[in-house]
C-alpha cells in the first residue's frame, strides 16, 4: 500500500502529460486522493495486500495520524477543486501543470511523512517547496508572483539551515553512520551534547520555516492569500503538519539524549512569539485569507508549546493537530466560497454573507466556532489539555499569556466573521449558483471536527503514539 501511494501519482503525472484532455486533471488528481485514502485506511487497520518489505517507508503509531489527516484534507480538496476549477479560463497546458504540482506536492508530503530517514525526510521537505511553488503562483498575478518568489526564497533558507543542522547532528553521532530514526533514537546517550544541541537548533529554525513558526514566518502569510483557496486548504492543513512530523522526530532524539530542557525552551519561545505575532497582525488585517494565515500561525505555536509541556502537552498537540487541519481546510474551502461570490478578499468590501449564501454563511461562522474552540469543537479538548498542563505544573503566568493571546486572536478573528456574516444584502452582488461540491467537502470536515469533540475514540491510539515524548 505504501509503494502504490508513491507511485501512482508518477503514474499519474505520465497520464496528464500523454493525454490532452481538459477535465483529466481533476479526474486523475480525485482518482490519486481516492487511492490515497483507501490505502492508508488499510494501512492504519493493518491490511495490507500488496505487503512489500520497505527500509526507507514505514508507518508507525505516530505517523499514521499525520497520514490520515493528509488522506482526510486531500479527498476534501480533490471533491472541492472539481468544481472550482470548472469554470476556470486557464490553457489545457496551465490546466495539467496544475494537476502536476498537486501530484507531486502530495506525493512529497507523504513521502516525509512516511520517511523512517532523516535524510530523506529533509528531501521531501525540500521537494514539497519545488512542487507547490507553482501552485501559489498559479493565478499568475504581480502579488502571487511576488508570493511564489517570497516563499520559495525563505523556505529554500530554511532548508538550507535545516541541512546545515543535519550535518552538526552527524557530527553529535561519532561513528554512527546511519540518519534512520530508530538507530538515532537507540544511541542518542552516547552522543556529544553540544553539537546535538547546536543541530537541533538549525533544525528547529530550519524546518520551522517550513511549519510556519515566528520568527521564520514570513512567506506564509502571502502564500496563503495568493494561492487558489483549495491549494491554501492544503497548504495550512497538511504542509505545515509534514514539517511538523519532522520537527517532533528530531525532538525525540533530544529526549532520547537527555537534552529535552534546551529544546523545551526552544520551542516555547517560539510557539508564543508565533501566539503573539497572530495577536498583533490578525486584529488589523483587511484580508480574509491573509486572516487565516496568521490563524495558521497561531495554531502552529500552539502544537509546539504543547509539546514543550511534557506526554500530557504532546497528547494534546496531536489532538490540536488533527482539529486545526480539519477546520482551518473547511475554512480556506469556504473562503473560495465567499470569493466566488464578491469577487474580492477585502473584508470591509464583504457583508451579510448569510442573506446573500446561507449555506455559505452557515459554514463560514461554523468554522469560526471550530477554530477558536468553542465547545464542542475538538480543539477545545487540546486548549483545556494544555492550559491544566500549565496550571498542574505552577506555570500560572505562562497560562495567562497564552490565554490572553489567544483571547485576543479570538476577538480580532471574531470581528472580521461577525461583520462578513451578517447585515443586509449588497445590491450589486449577484446570485451566484454554487454546486453541491463547494458545500459537501466543509461540511463532512466540519461533522467530524465538531463530532469527535463529542466523542473522541482515538485516546488510546494517540497515547501510543506519543509514548517516547
């Protein structure tokens, strides 16, 4: 099942390139997500038909949650991007270059994520950035050009410092010639601490870029508010949570070597400079997407401040992790929505999306709920979690901060909601029919953030998966 979810879209890439066939791209890249989701649905329930003995791809009990949300988040795009590319004016060959960028901007997060090698997890990081650059760009405009470039600038740097960190962390190993996390984790003890320390550092800095975390954020933002809303979609919910995976292995490396105290407060300082960076920016901002955006950095802090707060942290951070994918991508598909319908991304250009879409406009403040975890939203389960962590542990004016900025995000993300959702109809918005493919996805995502905030039955998997941590 692994080998055929990294090879189809090879496959499928050979297929868009021979046949010149306008609705193809949307056929073969629902057709890659479809295949995509059975198998690690397999994966995940130990069925395996098509067992072939794999070194460098495997799935563990961690993994398979970072896989899942990808599978879950791509079926989502796949469903919606049929129809918001249906009325797209773009050239057959835009069209197929398009398909190949998603192809292979998946079949690279699937590889990192899948990857038992920390080298080549660093490859597919990298080839995540080649793949989707083309996507931000795609509209082809002066700001998603300028986007493209920035993101492609900041996030080729932080690979770099990431490759710089690899090469200190071969240094720490000695006579250890293997980059495979189990050998790493196995012999962590023995190796030198400060060079272990300096590389988690360019790690940590590195591949942080890519997660999305302050101070090394910059490209986000723009990414986010360039790109078409499905390609957003992925980009917050499933590119961020790959350069996570690698982050959380090279942690527990530090674990392992006893050196967890250093990268603690690594990674606190930058999970609430990220908390603090979303405050300031999402109260001001204009843009919807670009509101969003900051709401992914937000949440990108709040994954690595629970993980600095010990197993109950890292329980909840992965818990975070699944919530924050599954309704920031309903939000970034309702975006396209709204954008479909006004023509703009300026919120103070945008009211009474209720009277105008209601189904839109139902999906827009559901999201919203979901976000900023109001009951019963899974993400109230993870925010509870981390804020009785720090309570437990006498960390109480740690727990004010985080709670105030979260307040703050909450309001500032609330205004802009409030004010798009509700008033009176423009005159000069036409109605626009909407396919039932532009609703399904968000709210299938939405049903199940809301309904395992409800009931959760994944407890003891995710303890499993966070047994090391």
């Amino acid at each position: 099942m692994i080998s055929l979810i990294l090879i189809f879209p090879i496959i499928a890439c050979l297929i868009l390139f021979l046949v010149k066939k306008r609705a193809l791209q949307n056929s073969v890249i629902f057709l890659y997500s479809l295949i995509h989701l059975i198998s690690t649905i397999c994966l995940c329930a130990n069925i395996n038909p098509f067992d072939i003995e794999q070194n460098f791809f495997a799935l563990d009990g961690l993994n398979k949650i970072f896989l899942l949300v990808l599978s879950i988040v791509f079926m989502a795009f796949s469903i919606y991007n049929i129809e918001y590319m249906k009325d797209d004016s773009s050239s057959i060959k835009k069209l197929k270059r398009y398909g190949y960028a998603v192809l292979l901007f998946v079949l690279s997060m699937t590889g990192a994520i899948l990857s038992t090698n920390l080298g080549l997890t660093w490859v597919f990081i990298e080839a995540t950035t080649l793949a989707s650059a083309y996507l931000i760009y795609f509209h082809k405009t002066k700001h998603s050009i300028e986007a493209a470039w920035k993101y492609v600038f900041i996030c080729s740097i932080g690979i770099a410092l990431a490759f710089v960190g690899i090469i200190l962390l071969t240094i720490s190993t000695g006579n250890l010639n293997s980059l495979f996390y189990e050998d790493l984790y196995n012999n962590a003890r023995f190796f030198n601490e400060f060079w272990l320390k300096l590389s988690f550092v360019f790690i940590l800095f590195g591949i942080g870029t890519k997660m999305g975390l302050a101070p090394v954020h910059f490209w986000l933002p723009d990414a986010h508010a360039q790109s078409p809303s499905p390609v957003s979609a992925m980009l917050s919910a499933t590119l961020l949570n790959s350069a996570f995976l690698m982050i959380l292995n090279v942690y527990k490396i530090m674990i392992a070597a006893n050196t967890d105290n250093y990268a603690k407060i690594l990674l606190l300082a930058m999970g609430f400079l990220s908390l603090f960076i979303a405050a300031v920016f999402v109260y001001h901002i204009n843009n919807y997407k670009r509101m969003l955006a900051y709401s992914s950095i937000e949440n990108m802090g709040i994954l690595v401040i629970g993980t600095a707060l010990g197993p109950i942290g890292m329980f909840a951070s992965i818990i975070h992790l699944i919530g924050h994918s599954l309704i920031k991508a309903a939000f970034f598909l309702t975006s396209g929505n709204i954008l479909k319908i006004y023509g703009t991304k300026k919120i103070n250009s945008i009211s009474g999306i209720l009277s105008t879409d209601k189904k839109t406009g139902w999906l827009w403040i559901l999201s919203f709920i979901g976000i900023t975890a109001f009951p019963p939203s899974i993400l109230f389960i993870s925010e509870f979690f981390i804020i009785k962590t720090m309570i437990k542990n006498g960390q109480y004016i740690m727990g004010i901060f985080f709670l105030l900025l979260l307040t703050i995000v909450l309001f500032g993300i609330g205004k802009a909601v409030i004010s798009m959702s509700f008033g009176n109809k423009s005159e000069k918005i036409e109605q626009v029919k909407m396919s039932w493919l532009m609703y399904f996805p968000q709210i299938i995502l939405l049903v199940i953030a809301f309904g395992i905030g409800i009931y959760f039955p994944f407890s003891e998997t995710i303890e499993k998966a966070v047994i090391g941590f």
